[in-house]
C-alpha cells in the first residue's frame, strides 16, 4: 500500500527520518546527485564569475562558536541593508528556528513546496533526515532573492551536505575533539575534515588560534586564500572596549559583542575577517559592524536570564565548549551556590566535560533526554562520582547529584532546592536546552518557572 502524500511539515519530517536505515551517511554522493537534479543554482560553481544578482555564500564550520558565527555575520549584513538568509542545525524547539530569512524564522508553510521539490528529485535515491532537510532549505534559499547566504556545517565539514555548494567565503571556527568516531582521532584529522569546505583561490579564514597544521596544508595545497588568526587578523579588549585588525582594515573603540563570553571576540574576529574578505562584494559600515554586533542575539549560548535566582542557558556539549562555559560562569560574579541541569549525548566526552565544571556546581541534576543517543541520568551520575574519585585533591564543592526524567522536571527540582541568590546552569545538548524552553522562555524578575 502506498503511502499517503505527506501534507504538512511534520508529516514531510515524518517522512524524512524513514528514508535512510542510518541517522548519518557521510558523503556527498547522493545528497550531490540529488542537488543537481534540482537544476537549482546557489552560489557560485568553481571556475566561474558570479553571476549578476548572485548571493555571496558563507559555509561555517568548527566544533563549537559556528552559530555564533552566523549570527553575528547575519546581523552585521542585515545592519547594512542586505538581504541574508541563514541555515543552521539542530534546532532547540522547532524545525523552523533551522532557516532564517532577513531575520525572521522560516514559516512551515514556505517549506512545504520545496520539500515536495526534493522529494520529486529524490526518486529511490536514499538520503538522511539531514540531508534531506538540508536540500530543501538550500532550495529554499536559493529562491528567495537574496544578497548573503549563511550555511552552517552540521558535522565536520568536507563530507557534510551543505558542502554540494561550492562557497565563497569558508569560516572555521575552533576545533576540538568532538564527533571523533566520524572525524577522526585528534584535531588535525579533524582539522582536516573542517578544512574540506574551502575552494581554491576564495578566502578561507580561521579564528582558531593554533589552526592544525592539517587544515594550513590543505588550504597551501589547493590555493586558497587562507587567513589565519594573529597572523591575517586579531583582536585586542579592556574591559570596557575592544578592537579588531584585519589585513587592511580596523575597527578601534567598539562595545562588546550582545553574545557574552571572551570566545565571543574570537567567533567576531573572524567575521570581521570574512567580510573585509568580501567587501568588494558586500559592502559594509562601521557603524553596521556595531550595531550588527550590539544587537545579535542567539538562544542558548551563555544567554543569561537575569531573575530569582539568575538562569544561564548554554548548549555545550563536549569538554572545549564545557571549558568556556566554566570560564565565563567564574567570570559572573559571586553567587552562593550554583545548580546545574546536565543532560547529554552518550558518545560525548562526558568525563571530560564534568572535569571542567565540577569545580563550580555545587548541586547535579542529571536527566534523561528525548534521544535514543542520550546518556541515561545514571551514566552521567556515574560520570561525576568518578571524576570526584579520580581528583580527591581538587577544589569542588561537594555535591548532591539527582537524577531526573526530563529537562523541565530537573529544572523545577533546581529551583525547589535553589535560594533567590543562586544561580542556575541547563547545559549539555541542544535538547536539554530545548528541554527547558518548549514552555516559552523564563519571564524575568520572576522565579524560572517557564510560562509563568
């Protein structure tokens, strides 16, 4: 019996987790003979001048600081009056929140046809819920009349979906051990990996400080146009400003990123770089890099939510990103006590993310998350009680450790044990994140019951 035509975007997600037997088929095969059967054009094929109205393409990849990366370039572009759209993966709460279009998220109403497009191309050709959903919005993006394009890689880079379209302008953000049982052991063949979006003779620029010598290789080998952080552009901040130098241009006095955190001047160094890379194409201001900055904004990456007591929402998700978030919650001040909501992946670093954050969380609340790829609250209990074992000289609060069944039931427990003083940490995973916002985000200056 034939199945019904999916009619709605759930149905069409519905159907797309049923089409491959794996979650992840790396390669570009499929996804790329598919792309061609679309007979759509998006950016510019290697070897060719752009045509004219053609919208300059950004591919960002890294292992963590690509959303922030796109956000600010977003938000700078549209400062300047162009016209951007981006794509970013996975998504905290809804599919939508996975494509913007001049700032706005995608309606499911205006995916719908370009699902049917793809779907039509696909003939028997399988493909993942990724990659398929990957197509659609691509053809979506490709549609819309745009001036800047944002593609965000979702795994590694050389083989990931988003890499049919030949960039114009590669960003790598920070790399580190993540996804090693498909990128490799260490970070030059994962370096290696990230580096497989960059094209020959287009700007491929790098905010990582210390590149693998995998990924500068690769760029020498096939002529890109390779800017390498405190080499092509830098950055340097007090406390009350900062200012960015690239290969011909500066930006002195500027106020901190809306994005919090010190890896944040990182992520914008590099878009700074990218768009001096791109100025003869997209033109932007001073005073756009500043109020494209001042105003960016990104659920769940150190997003504060001033209340009692005060709530950080972070997606981290292995021990770099665990790292930063330590870094800037010893950055926030004095509070009595903090609570962390920790659910993750199985595959993870969970010991080494624990390693880096024990030190400050004075009370667990392990949970279970909506995945069959998540750690069980027991296994991250257990990952916690042997750190502590492993490390009896170090300086960690001794911690109650709970377990829980969702996110939002090991919120509620964090703010039941949680005085007005303390602070509350949900990290982890985008679903644990999302976990937390499915009933609308935290109202401020109020308890963080969500919805209250």
């Amino acid at each position: 019996m034939t199945a019904p035509t999916p009619r709605t975007l759930q149905d069409w997600l519905a159907h797309c987790e049923r089409l491959h037997t794996v979650g992840i088929d790396m390669g570009l095969e499929r996804v790329g003979e598919v792309w061609r059967r679309c007979g759509v054009t998006l950016g510019t094929p290697m070897g060719q001048e752009p045509a004219d109205g053609a919208p300059v393409v950004f591919t960002v990849a890294g292992t963590n600081g690509k959303g922030s990366t796109c956000a600010m370039l977003e938000g700078i572009l549209l400062a300047s009056g162009f016209r951007a759209g981006v794509y970013g993966s996975p998504h905290l709460v809804q599919f939508e929140e996975r494509c913007r279009i001049n700032g706005a998220l995608v309606q499911a109403a205006e995916l719908l046809p370009h699902f049917e497009a793809i779907e039509a191309a696909r003939g028997d050709t399988p493909l993942t819920y990724f990659e398929f959903t990957t197509l659609v919005i691509l053809r979506l993006l490709a549609s819309s009349g745009l001036d800047a394009v944002i593609l965000e890689v979702g795994l590694g880079g050389r083989l990931d979906a988003v890499n049919v379209i030949d960039t114009d302008c590669a960003l790598v953000t920070s790399i580190d051990l993540d996804h090693m049982d498909h990128l490799g052991p260490d970070r030059e063949a994962i370096g290696f990996e990230k580096a497989g979006i960059m094209r020959a003779g287009r700007p491929a620029i790098v905010s990582d400080p210390q590149a693998p010598a995998s990924l500068v290789r690769h760029a020498e080998s096939i002529g890109a146009d390779l800017w390498l952080f405190n080499r092509d552009h830098n950055y340097a901040g007090d406390r009350q400003q900062w200012s960015w130098g690239g290969r011909n241009k500066r930006f002195n006095g500027m106020a901190y990123p809306a994005l919090r955190g010190a890896n944040q001047l990182l992520n914008a160094s590099g878009v700074l770089s990218a768009l001096e890379a791109m100025r003869n194409r997209l033109p932007v201001s001073a005073q756009a890099v500043r109020t494209g900055l001042a105003t960016v904004e990104l659920p769940g990456r150190f997003q504060i939510i001033p209340g009692q007591p005060t709530l950080i929402l972070d997606v981290a998700h292995n021990p770099h990103a665990a790292a930063t978030l330590a870094a800037n919650l010893d950055q926030m001040g004095f509070f009595p006590r903090t609570h962390a909501v920790w659910g993750a992946m199985a595959d993870k670093d969970l010991a080494g993310m624990v390693h880096k954050l024990r030190p400050l969380v004075d009370a667990w609340h392990c949970t279970a998350l909506p995945t069959d790829r998540a750690a069980s609250p027991e296994q991250l209990q257990q990952a916690i009680g042997a750190d502590a074992a492993a490390n009896p000289g170090a300086t960690a609060p001794q911690a109650t450790v709970t377990t829980h069944p969702d996110p939002l039931t090991a919120l509620h427990a964090a703010l039941a044990a949680a005085d007005p003083t303390d602070r509350i940490v949900v990290f982890g995973s985008f679903y644990t994140v999302g976990g937390v916002l499915h009933a609308g985000l935290p109202k401020l200056n109020a308890p963080h019951m969500p919805g209250a």
